[in-house]
C-alpha cells in the first residue's frame, strides 16, 4: 500500500467514524428525551 492510498483510507474511515459518532449520539439524545420529557415549570409562568 503506498502513501497516497493509506492516506486516502485514514481519511475515508477518520470521516466514516465521524459520522458514526454523532449518529449515536444523535440516538443517545433521542433516548434520553424520552426518558426525561421536557415539563415547562407553572411557578416560572405565574409570576410574569
């Protein structure tokens, strides 16, 4: 394999995983919001 081709598969695979983390991420979020469902405080509401 010479320089230029292990370059261009560290690149591909360096942006592959990239995007493979924040895709999990993107689900991890997900979970948690379902998990915790956002509750808009009523004490906040009544003072304004």
């Amino acid at each position: 394999m010479d320089i230029w081709t292990f370059g261009f598969t560290v690149a591909v695979i360096g942006m592959g995983g990239t995007m493979l983390v924040l895709w999990l991420m993107s689900l991890f979020i997900l979970l948690l919001k379902k998990l915790f469902p956002y509750q808009a405080e009523e004490s906040t509401a009544k003072k304004g």
